[in-house]
C-alpha cells in the first residue's frame, strides 16, 4: 500500500521559499511547480518553469527555491514498500523535471488528494492508496502519449476539444473548422488527434452522439426523430443507419430491450 504522508495544494509561500535536503527528504516527494524556480539537482542548476513537476526518490539530495513571488506549489510525500516497483512499471521519471501537458487534472488530482487525506474513516487509506496509484498512472499515461511525439503543447486544446464534442453532440461543425480553430491544417489535425486520443475526431464525434442518444432513449420519452435532431443529425433516416451501426441494434429495438 502507498500511504500519503503529507500533501498540499496551491500551496503559498508569500515569503518564497528554500527547500534544502543535501541527503534527500527519506521519503518520496512530488512536487508541482506552480512558479518558476530554481532547482540544483546533481549538482546541476536549472531553472524550472511554472508547470512543471518532478518525483523525486527518498535519498536524491536537492536543493531549490523561489525566483518568483509568492511561491506556489502542490506536492506531496509518501511511502510503500511496493512503490519503486510500481513506478517502475509504469516507466515513471524519477528524479526528472517533466513539463505538465495537462496542468489542469493535476490540480484537480491535488485538490482531492488533500480533501481525502483531512478526513477520517475506515477506508481513507485504501481510498489514498487507490487515488495515488490512480493519479500516478495518469501521468504515465499522458507522459508516453505526448512526450515521444512532442505532442504535450497541443494536449490541452485537444482535450478541451474532445470535451466540448463530448458535451455538445448536436453541434455540427466540420473537422476543417475544427482545426481553422486550432491555428492547424486539416490532415495535421487529424495526425495529433488520432496521436492524442488513439482514435479519429470522426469516430470521437459519433460516439458522442451515439452515448447522448442513448442516454436520450434511456431517459426520455422523445421520439427517434426528436432524439436525432438533438443529436445533430438532420434527418431521422441517417441516425438510425449510424446508430445500428455503431450500437448494434436499432433505436426502437434498444429502447425496448428490456422488454424482450
């Protein structure tokens, strides 16, 4: 088990901060750069920019402090004897300042990780545990999908992108129009997406319908035509082919399922 012992978040230092462990912390630490910094790490002086984060081993000795003020953070220190082997792993970098492509969920990771850790109950620990594992994969994931293609600058529009087709599925708007968005041409568009996501912006477009329809059928009592007109589609004919298609049954036939 990984146990959590301490963490903050958007943590302020209004006086700046020096962090100095010439023999390590003893216990693994995170830490999110929320401002730039700078950090002396093997006897290298870098500077770290806003963020960035780094994990870093229990006995790494480094050193770091504020080049700007107030100093903000998020960070942690935990323990477990099956850690290293976990991390190991997921190919995790230790000891390595990683640029964030997603800012974003590790803030909200961070957010939540705090508010778990202040209550109490017979199952926070396991919870922690599962949210540190949880959160630590996160970044591995996102590390190996964007960093080998130097993909991380795009990760945020694209993700917000791919959000937006998922909350708004009767929106129709062109995969041309999508990436005059983004500043990009079309087929470069199209290769990040399918790099980001494994899949194309096409095929994430239809599933957004295809989950919005069926929640819609579920959960309503709109008629098909109806039901095909919230999801964008501007006739009743073309919806059922897609949905049969990618659902494996009609729209009738699905709503009624449970009744056969």
């Amino acid at each position: 088990m990984i146990t959590l012992l301490a963490c903050g978040y958007r943590t302020i230092h209004h006086e700046g901060i020096i962090r100095n462990r010439p023999h390590g912390s003893g216990n693994y630490t995170f830490i999110f750069f929320n401002s730039r910094t700078e950090l002396k790490l093997h006897e290298h002086i870098m500077v770290i920019e806003k963020n960035t984060f780094i994990f870093f081993r229990p006995d790494t000795p480094y050193f770091y402090r504020e080049l700007e003020s107030p100093f903000i953070n998020d960070w942690f220190h935990c323990n477990g004897e099956e850690l290293e082997g976990f991390l190991t792993g997921l190919q995790f970098p230790l000891d390595t300042p990683v640029e964030a492509s997603d800012p974003m969920m590790i803030s909200r990771c961070m957010m939540e990780l705090q508010h778990i850790h202040r209550l109490d109950g017979p199952l926070r620990e396991r919870i922690i545990d599962c949210d540190l594992r949880s959160f630590l994969m996160k970044l591995a994931d996102l590390r190996q999908r964007t960093a080998p293609h130097q993909l991380h600058r795009y990760y945020a529009a694209f993700a917000e992108l791919r959000n937006d087709l998922y909350r708004s599925p009767q929106q129709n708007i062109s995969v041309t129009r999508l990436a005059e968005n983004l500043n990009l041409s079309k087929s470069y568009f199209q290769h990040i997406y399918k790099q980001l996501f494994g899949c194309s912006v096409v095929t994430d477009m239809i599933n957004g319908r295809m989950e919005h329809a069926k929640y819609l059928l579920d959960h309503s009592e709109m008629s098909v035509t109806q039901i095909a007109d919230s999801c964008g589609y501007e006739n009743d004919t073309h919806f059922m082919r897609q949905f049969k298609k990618f659902v494996g049954s009609s729209p009738r036939k699905y709503r009624f399922r449970s009744e056969t």
